[in-house]
C-alpha cells in the first residue's frame, strides 16, 4: 500500500480550501486532449479518492466534462480544485493546490498515446494509454 499524508490547500484567491484526508504520495499527469485545453498543459494531480473536504462551497462551479466525470473550479478566481469521477466520487486534485509537497513523487502518466510531441517528462513512470484509463476506470467509453 502506498504511502499517504494529509494535506492542505487552496485556491489563489482563498475562496476554496481543501483537505485530503489521506492523500497518496504519488503524483500523476494526463495528456488527454480535455485536461491540456482546460490548463494549457499536462494536469498534474493527486487521487484523493473521496476523502477530500472542500470549504467554501459557495465559491466552487462545476462543469461536466463528460458522462462519468465533472470538473470543478473556483468561480472568484478560476483555480481549477478537482476532477471528480461520478460512479466512485473520486477526487484528483492538482497537485499545485497543497501546501505540502515534500514527500511527494510523480509516478503515473495518463493518455500516453495524447501526449504532443513538444514536452517529455525524464520520471520514470508507470503509463497507461486512453483505451486502457477508459477499461480500468469506466468500463468501456
């Protein structure tokens, strides 16, 4: 079982706060074509699964992505806060969000087969194509 942490975080503005109760130390990115149009570049985040807490609620505004997953965002300064898989309310939270970021590594990389050719991380990671995210996370697209 891999390690975890709790953490803190926030929005730039400090609208939004969040606590992840136990979040794994490990770090992923997507390249999927949504995740670079929403942020301008890869999405770095941190599965926090359903043990996230959100203050603030009044400043969170959700757009839905796609039929299994939403996205939310602080509606006072625009700092994206999660992607939410609906069928096990999972949180992936960007990683920029936590105070915290000692003991974390990158681990994981998604949508290999999206990424452009213009970047490179040097990790050594664990990757997995779009076809395989869909198999593993919801069933098929």
């Amino acid at each position: 079982m891999s390690e975890t942490v709790e953490a803190q975080g926030r929005c730039l503005c400090g609208a939004v706060t969040v606590t992840a109760q136990a979040m794994p130390t490990g770090v992923g990115a997507c390249h999927c074509g949504m995740c670079r149009r929403w942020g301008g570049g890869p999405l770095m985040v941190v599965n926090c699964g359903d043990q996230v807490v959100f203050s603030g609620q009044d400043h969170i505004g959700i757009y839905t992505s796609s039929a299994w997953a939403e996205r939310g965002f602080c509606t006072t300064c625009g700092t994206h806060l999660f992607y939410r898989l609906k069928q096990n309310n999972a949180y992936f939270v960007p990683v920029g969000l936590f105070d915290t970021a000692a003991a974390l590594h990158f681990d994981n990389q998604v949508f290999i087969d999206e990424k452009p050719a213009y970047y490179a991380f040097a990790n050594d990671t664990g990757t997995l194509t779009g076809a395989e995210v869909f198999a593993l996370f919801a069933g098929d697209p």
